[in-house]
C-alpha cells in the first residue's frame, strides 16, 4: 500500500474558480477525482464508495468531542533543528504553510458526549505525523496532564514512524511515551488507542500499542516495517493484507474496527462504561 496514494494535486478548473486551480484528490478505490476541500470538510471518505481518506486533525477533533468543549494544551509549541539538519527548518516552514498545523499532533482535553477525556490527534499532512521531540514531548504532556486530573485518555494515532531529521533524539521519544502512559495505566485510568491510516514505525512500537482498548478505521496500514524489509529478514513470503487493521483484527492485535461515522458514539460508551466502574468502585471502597 502506497503512504502518499491521497497527495493533493493541483488542477485547472474552468468556471468552477476565476482565480486558477482547485485541490483534487483522486479516489483509489474507485479513481473517481473529488474536490480535496470539499471532502476533508466532511468525513474524509470518498461520497461515491465510502472509502477513507486520511483526516486532518481538528476536523477530525470537531467530528469527535462535544461542540466548543475542546480546550488546546501546547498549541504553539514548535520543533526546532536540534541537529542542524541540512534543510530541516525550511522543511518544517513548508510543512507548517501546507498543512495549517504547528507539528504532527494536537492535544487537549474536551467532552464526548459528556464525558470527560484527554484527547491527542495525530496528523498525517505534516510530515505523515512523524515523531519527533516535539510530538514525543505533547504526548508526555497530555499523559501526564490526565493522570494529574485523572481523566481517561483517548490518542488519535496516524504517522510514519521516527522523524529521521531528528536522529536519536526522535527514537528517544518511544521509550518517553512509553513511560509516561505506563504511569497514567498504572493509577488505573482508562487509555483507548485509535489507529488509522498509516500508523507504523516507532509510533507502532511505543504508543499506539499501548492502550486498554485498540481500536482502528476500515483499512488502515498498521505495522512497524515495510514488508518488503519484513520479508528479507524473515526469508519468507508474507499473507496478502498482512498490515491491514482487518488482518490484525482477525489475529487479535486489536479489538475492534469502527467506522469512522460510528467513532463518536463508540468512545462515548466506553468512556462512560470506565467512569461508571471508577464510581462503583469508589463506592465500595477500593478505590479513589
């Protein structure tokens, strides 16, 4: 499966705008062309075959929590060049103007149908949402910020793994996360992991495995590496669909698929199935 299959292109509409080109997106389900703003306003899925495109990352926060509940925690924080990496800043300015986002993932707190939750939304348009310092640090931050006010935490995964302009300092960030949720699980709270279109890389292999609850969209591409470099290290061919979030789900990687008009109420139930377990335990004294 090709990461970059939805690049926004370019192209001459005549009588549709007096000023030049629309944003085409083609379908690759059913290679219909669709207007890229006027899809990634609503669901992100194609209207003629429902297939997904990935979502932009406060659309997808409007499409989740409550209207106006969403307060954003870190909203200016931008990665620097830590490495001096030949053309990163001009890349991340670029990145910035392109995608209407400060860095590859979005935190904060919110409601859901009423209940309380810390949410992260990663998003794939700045630079496929790899993680570096920055991300890895906004990660920790809302981790962190749940178990001080212990609220269970719902993460939006999406990304391309490590950020290689970052180097080790990027790769640092797995074992940072890591540590940062197993606190927030180890006070009993609720962490739910949502998985979409592409999640690979060091983020598979810290965070976005990590959850209570595994949840994922239709089709997404989930795994650590490519199965070309899958299949030179095991020296064996590999199950068509390996890394799709069906197959995972078939073999009990993840708990469930949901639709993405279904997303909504799914976490609003089982946010409301935890808070209801942490009063009854409360009640009986176990725990506070």
């Amino acid at each position: 499966m090709n990461l970059f299959s939805e690049q926004i292109e370019s192209t001459q509409q005549t009588g549709l705008q007096e000023t030049g080109a629309l944003e085409m997106l083609r379908c690759t389900r059913c290679g219909r062309d669709l207007v890229a703003d006027v899809v990634l306003a609503g669901d992100a899925a194609c209207p003629y075959c429902g297939n997904l495109f990935r979502q932009p990352a406060y659309r997808r926060i409007e499409a989740i929590v409550d209207s106006g509940s969403f307060i954003e925690i870190e909203r200016e924080t931008e990665t620097g060049d830590p490495l001096s990496f030949p053309g990163y800043r001009t890349k991340l300015e670029k990145e910035r103007v392109k995608s209407k986002m400060q860095e590859g993932v979005v935190i904060g707190k919110a409601t859901v149908k009423g209940q309380r939750t810390a949410i992260a939304v990663m998003d794939s348009y700045f630079m496929m949402g790899s993680m570096g310092t920055v991300v890895g640090e906004k990660i920790v931050i809302l981790a962190e910020f749940a178990l001080t006010n212990r609220l269970p935490l719902v993460i939006f995964c999406a990304s391309g793994g490590a950020r290689m302009q970052e180097g080790v300092l990027s790769l640092m960030q797995m074992s940072r996360t890591t540590i940062a949720l197993a606190r927030h699980s180890a006070a009993g709270l609720l962490h739910v992991n949502v998985l979409t279109h592409p999640t690979t890389g060091g983020v598979t292999a810290s965070f976005a495995m990590q959850g209570d609850i595994t949840l994922a969209e239709p089709g997404a591409l989930i795994g650590f590496a490519g199965p070309r470099v899958i299949e030179q290290t095991v020296r064996d061919k590999l199950p068509e669909g390996f890394q799709t979030a069906e197959y995972l789900y078939e073999h009990g990687l993840i708990d469930r698929i949901v639709e993405r008009k279904d997303m909504r109420e799914t976490l609003a139930s089982l946010l409301a199935l935890h808070n209801t377990e942490r009063v009854q335990w409360t009640d009986k004294g176990v725990r506070g």
